[in-house]
C-alpha cells in the first residue's frame, strides 16, 4: 500500500473510528489518541494490510480492542488509587480494626490455600493478579463458560467458609445459623 492509498484510508476511515472509539471510552482526546494508535499500527502492517478483506473491519476491531485495554488500564487505575486510600484508612484504623482486618486476611489466605487446586488457581489469578478471564482461560487452558462456573464455585466455598469463622467467633451455633 503506497502513502497516498493509506492516506485515503486515513481520511475514509478516520471519522468511523473516532465515533467508535468515542462510544467506547467517553473521552474526546482518549479517542483521538487510539485512533491514531490505530492508524499506526495498521501503516505498520506494510504489505501485510493488503491480505485482510475488509480493512475497515480490521481497523474497527483494533479500535474496539485498543478501547477495552484503556478501559481495562483504567480500572486498575481507580483500583491502585483505592488501595492507597485504603492503606490511608489502615493508617488512622483503631488496633482492635488492624487485628480484626488482619485475622480475616490470615482466616481468607486459610481458606483459599485448602481449595481444590482449579478453585485456587482461577481464583488467585482473577481475584490476587487480576487477570481477565480471557486471560485465565489462556492460561489454564478452560473454555470461558466453564471458567465462569469454576470462579462462581470457588468464591462461593469461600464465602460459606470464611461465614463459619465468622460465626465461630461470634459464638453462633450452627442450628441458631439456619434461623438467621
């Protein structure tokens, strides 16, 4: 592809890719900034763009999956930023909090080492790396569905274990556990 034909792609393409992009992030300069990431990559491409169909569609799925990445930064972002506030809280908490956070993080690490090893492993990496599950499904080699249906039964094992210990340390007994 010559500069003058990808130059006509650019002035074809780019008004469709911005709309795209701008649906996506809700942010005008977010948008422009992956359009022209985009546009990048696909000049990069060279001779290779010439082997795809339907340029348009390509351009439009890397629009849509540079979008999602930015989102995805995003989120760890407001979760980084939530974790420094949280260890501001930690800071000023009374030591009965400290002690109480501390034995519900050891009684959660407990509980999550004695799951079955799928449990454990799609566990940690969703919930401890955070990884997508695009990514655990890579990785441990599951179809997404299934995946879904693992993580569900695991957070659950955890949530009915960790409410035993919490139970046990409030002194409630088992048959008093069913009325509530």
């Amino acid at each position: 592809m010559t500069r003058a034909d990808f130059n006509d792609l650019v002035r074809q393409l780019n008004r469709n890719l911005y709309g795209y992009a701008f649906r996506i992030l809700r942010n005008q300069e977010e948008a422009e900034d992956a359009v022209q990431e985009v546009l990048i990559k696909l000049w990069n491409l060279g001779s290779k763009i010439d082997e795809y169909k339907s340029i348009e569609a390509l351009a439009t799925t890397m629009v849509k999956n540079f979008c999602i990445d930015q989102l995805r930064k995003r989120k760890h972002l407001v979760q980084d930023e939530n974790i420094q506030q949280d260890s501001i809280k930690a800071d000023t908490a009374s030591p009965y909090e400290i002690i109480e956070r501390r034995e519900s993080e050891n009684i959660l690490d407990h509980i999550i080492d004695q799951l079955p090893n799928i449990y454990k492993e799609v566990i940690k990496l969703r919930e401890i790396e955070g990884l997508s599950y695009e990514e655990i499904a890579d990785r441990t080699e599951q179809n997404i569905n299934t995946l879904r249906v693992t993580l569900s039964r695991a957070r659950k094992k955890i949530r009915e274990e960790f409410n035993k210990y919490q139970y046990e340390r409030r002194g409630i007994k088992e048959v008093d556990r069913k009325v509530l």
